[in-house]
C-alpha cells in the first residue's frame, strides 16, 4: 500500500518522505510538478478535489499540510481537502498544523481548524501534528549569518519566552509512527518540554559551532523586513503578525498529556544534536 506525502519537496514532506523510503515503505511524493522529484511522484492540484481524490484513492495514508500563501488560499485548499478525504476514505490521514495554533474551543474559523474539524468528521483514521515553532527558522540566512558571523542569533521572540521547540526531521519522526500506527487519534503536541529560551537556543549553537553565542530580541517587523525578499509580502503579513501575538503571551509550550513524549514515547532532539543530524 503507497503513502501520499503533501509537499514532499518542503521542508517537512521532504523528511517525512525519506524516513517512510528509508522503513522500505511505498511512498509518492505528492506535488505540483513531477519534474522536481528524484523518485516516484504524483501531480496534485490543491484547488481541485477531483485531483486530490484520484491521489488519495486506496492510499494506506495520506500526510498533509498546508502551504504557505494568504489565508483565504489556505481556507480554499483545506475545503478541498477535507472533501477530497470523504471522497476517497484514505485509510490513514496525518495532518500537521505547521505552527499555525489552533482554537482550543474547537470553533475557530483558520484553515487549520476547519481541516482539523473536517478530518475529526470524515469517518477516516486521523491524527493531527500540532507543532510551535520550527528550529528551521533558525537556519533562514537572516539568522544563521549574524550566529556564525557575528555570535549573535537574532528572532523576533523575547529573551524570556519560553517555546516547545521542534524541527522537521522530530515531526517527520511523529508523522512516520502516526502514518504507520493507527492507534493514537486525535492532536499529537510536538516540541521540547521543558521549553527553551532565546538563551538555551544560543547555548545549543554556541556547544555545535564551538563559539560564544548570545541571544538578540528583534522586533517583529524587523522581522519581517529581512524575510521579504525570501518569502514575498502575502507569505510575510501573516507571519509578523503571529510574532506581533507572541509578544504579549507568556510563552508557547505543549501539553505533556497530549505530546508525543506521553503518546508515543518519541522526544524531540537537542538543538545541536539536530544541527549535528542535518550537518549544518
């Protein structure tokens, strides 16, 4: 039975692809364009659901995940999806909210709480990645220059915010078991527990580059003006936002009860064994 990876060329479908091929499993990355994938590779249209269904259509799982864009384009493909899930009845759906946080009434109107709503309806096996923050924002130029360059690793986070966070080779490591095991449903919480602050981010660099390393608060819009010309002004508005939000919480951790360290006994790595891992 053939697994479909959603965005198997990204940052977190291309991890999830390895480590489903690396087990000896059958796995398709699923993408716009075929051309750009060494291996085998279907042609999707997020916007169709006629296109979806044919790739979902007797997969043993499907993992998904929402790509970057404006809002209102998340909540089209989200419907697309869902639809395409009840069409085609996958055996097995992994959902990843890709740090987007979801309401915790259950009511909440993002793409993100639509699928999950969508997904926990469909009658088909689920389970829902709920990571915070990616460790792979880290290595963006913006960030890991001045680190390496300058010993002084700048986000747009307060010093004493506390987050659960996670990288994309621990949530491929969760979506391959979810994929493969049926038994957990529902939202599995990914991240560091305890959470790290801008200080222990600074002190897993300064322990992988050998280096002293400091932690520097930036402001969101500053931010948000570095990463502009990667990602585009519709990627980045709602992206300093969410930073804009942060500011006022007291921190972003997981729930033990429901994190993959109670429900799957799988804990996420260290910050340099995970810049050890991708040879950063």
């Amino acid at each position: 039975m053939t697994y479909i990876i959603h965005g198997a060329t990204g940052a977190q479908g291309s991890p999830v692809l390895t480590a489903l091929t690396s087990a000896g499993l059958d796995a398709v990355a699923a993408v716009r364009d075929i051309t750009k994938v060494d291996g085998a590779a279907i042609a999707i249209d997020n916007s169709s659901v006629d296109s979806l269904a044919d790739a979902y259509r007797g997969a043993e799982g499907v993992f998904v995940h929402l790509p970057l864009g404006r809002p209102e384009d998340q909540l089209a493909f989200a419907r697309t999806i869902a639809e395409a899930v009840r069409r085609a009845t996958p055996a097995r759906v992994v959902f990843s909210t890709s740090g987007y946080p979801l309401d915790p009434t259950g009511e909440g109107t993002s793409a993100v709480d639509v699928l999950a709503r969508e997904l926990a309806s469909s009658g088909v096996s689920y389970a829902i990645v709920e990571p915070r923050l990616f460790l792979e924002n880290l290595l963006l130029p913006v960030t890991l220059g001045p680190t390496r360059a300058e010993g002084a690793l700048r986000y747009p986070i307060r010093p004493d915010y506390a987050v659960s966070w996670i990288s994309h080779l621990d949530v491929a490591d969760v979506v391959s078991r979810l994929l493969t095991d049926h038994s957990v449903t529902g939202i599995v919480s990914v991240g560091a527990l305890p959470g790290m602050t801008g200080a222990d981010l600074a002190a897993g660099f300064a322990r992988y580059l050998g280096q002293d390393v400091r932690f520097e608060a930036i402001s969101p819009a500053r931010y948000g003006e570095l990463i502009t010309p990667l990602f585009g002004d519709d990627a980045v508005a709602p992206v300093v936002a969410s930073y804009e939000h942060r500011r006022h919480q007291p921190g972003e951790l997981i729930p033990e009860a429901r994190s993959a360290q109670a429900l799957l006994g799988l804990s996420p790595r260290s910050v340099e064994q995970w810049l050890r891992d991708l040879g950063a």
